[in-house]
C-alpha cells in the first residue's frame, strides 16, 4: 500500500509506521541480497579449499550484518529490549551449534562421507554441475529436517526439549543457535544420515551445513523485510515468525528448515496476509537462566506438546 504524504511517496510497514518508498522497494531485495553475498563467500572458500575459515568469517560477518539492520530497520520494536536472556541464548549456542555440530557434523557425518566416497559413492549423481548436486543435497536433507522438526512438535517426549527454542519471547539473529543440545542432537540424528546414506561427497556436506546455517540465523532476525513468492521456497523470516506463534493452530506450521517444499505438500504451510504475532513463545514453566532451561525437560511440571494441528485458518 502507498499514499502521498508532504509531497513525499511512503510505504506503510505492517505496524503501520511510514517508510519511504525506496527504502520499502529496497526491503524485497535485502533477504536474496544477503544470502547470496554468503554463498559467494562461501563458494571463494570451497574453491580455495579454505571453507572452514571463510565459513567462519562469513558467519561473523552475517551476524554484523543483521545485528546493523535489526536496530537500523527493526520488524518489531518491542523485540529490540533486552529480555534478559542473552547469556542463555548464548551459552545454548556454544554448546548446542559449537560443540555438537562441530564434532558430529564435520568431525564424525564428513568423515563417514568421505569414506563412502572413497568406496564409490553410492548413486550420487557426481557428474553434475555442484549447483545442482548443492540443490539435491539440500532436497535430501530437507526430508531429514523436516520430518525431525516435525516430531519435535507433535511428540511429547521431544517436545520438551524443543520447547527451549519456543520459549524464546522474542526473535532476533542472537536465539538462531538457542536450542537445547538434546534437540541439537536428536535433529542430527533424523536428518544428517539421508545425505550420507545418498553417498554426497564432502563439499556437498559443506554447502548443506553452510547454506542451513545463513538461512537459519537470516530466518530468525528482527528485520523488516518482505519477500514476496519467495515464501513459498524458502524457510524466510516471514514465514518462520508464524512458526514461533504461541497459539499452537498457527505455530504447528512451517517445519521446513531451508525449504518450504514439504510444508506446501504436506499442507503444514501458514503465512497469511496479516501481521504475525508479536508476544510469541510459549504456554508453559520455562526458567530464564541456562541451567535451568537444560534441566527443564527432565521436571514432571513441563508442558504437554502443542498437538492441535489444524492451523488458524482451519486449513
Ligand atoms: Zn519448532
């Protein structure tokens, strides 16, 4: 929607602030522009068979990136004070994203790959162009994420560790990493061996992990963006606002971890036109420190999973 106002053409973002019409027009190129810029790097690091190190800088320099444009052009302006649980956020991420993935996913997952590799590769199609082995990569492991992230939410024993991401009261790229290791774990273990057992060589492992990892800490941050169709393919940050809805009608919805692909067949896909919800988390006991929240899951007094499965829309 647009007006005139003073002479001057604005935009009206979804909280009904004035924005000018350049900046809004700028606003459907920044999600593509960002991620695109990282997968550049990303593949200047492959090539010069240091991905290790540019992955690093360019991980570095995307949390800059939106840490700048969260305050610069906020989605949600509640969501810029401090809930007082950045040191939980943070103390999840080292733990859960550093040590565990780190250690399983290039330590022991590329290893594994490698070695397949070396006997053959199974039926990976090694003779395509990387893009689209990167594209198939992404597709197998998407089922994997998927189906884990959907377990999480409709079975009880899972939800409870799961439910640390949810209790997060607001969204921003620092609660990317904020998930319980048990969660971390167990999402590995559904997910990394599709690609393994598909016989992906290694630097379709990277590409995967890499491209997981911008998407995710993109689809979590506090800016105001907008994406048109590209809600549809991607796990944008649009679509996963929904996702950390409170009401479990709408936040039973949107699993896809990169890909919206199994959200739209499996009609789990929920991005109506209105705002998503600002007081986000969740409906139950979830202590605010780290030890705490690593030990929540195991006390008899944590919620029940959210199994109402029928969205909001009554789709
Ligand atoms: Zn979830």
């Amino acid at each position: 929607m647009s007006i005139v106002s003073s002479g001057q053409i604005d935009a009206i973002t979804g909280d009904g602030r004035k924005q000018n019409i350049v900046v809004y027009g700028l606003t459907f190129l920044l999600w593509p522009a960002i991620l695109s810029s990282c997968i550049f790097a990303t593949s200047f690091g492959i090539q010069t068979e240091h991905a290790a190190t540019y992955f690093n800088i360019t991980y570095l320099c995307l949390a800059l990136t939106l840490f700048t444009l969260e305050r610069a052009l906020p989605h949600e302006r509640e969501w810029l004070k401090n809930d007082g649980q950045m040191p939980a956020d943070l103390a999840h991420t080292l733990l859960s994203k550093g040590f565990v993935q780190v250690l399983v996913v290039v330590g022991v997952t590329i290893g594994i790959a490698e070695a397949a590799a070396s006997k053959g590769g199974g039926l990976w199609p090694t003779h395509w162009p990387m893009m689209l082995q990167v594209i198939f990569g992404l597709l197998i492991a998407e089922t994997g994420m998927y189906a884990a992230h959907r377990i999480a939410h409709e079975w009880a024993p899972l939800w409870r560790f799961h439910a640390v991401h949810h209790s997060a009261p607001r969204l921003w790229f620092f609660n990317t990493g904020r998930f319980h290791v048990v969660d971390t774990v167990t999402s590995i273990l559904l997910s990394q061996p599709l690609l393994f057992l598909a016989g992906a060589p290694s630097d379709v492992f990277i590409w995967v992990t890499s491209i997981t990892a911008f998407i995710g800490m993109l689809t979590h941050c506090n800016i105001e963006m907008r994406f048109g169709p590209l809600n549809y393919v991607f796990n944008t940050p649009a679509v996963h606002r929904w996702h950390h809805s409170r009401n479990p009608a709408e936040g039973n919805s949107n699993y896809g971890e990169n890909l919206m692909l199994y959200d739209v067949l499996l009609k789990t896909f929920y991005c109506p036109k209105r705002r998503p919800p600002t007081n986000i988390g969740i409906d139950g006991p979830m202590p605010t420190k780290f030890l705490g929240q690593v030990a929540q899951p195991f006390r008899r007094n944590q919620m029940a999973a959210p199994l109402d499965h029928t969205n909001a829309d009554g789709e």
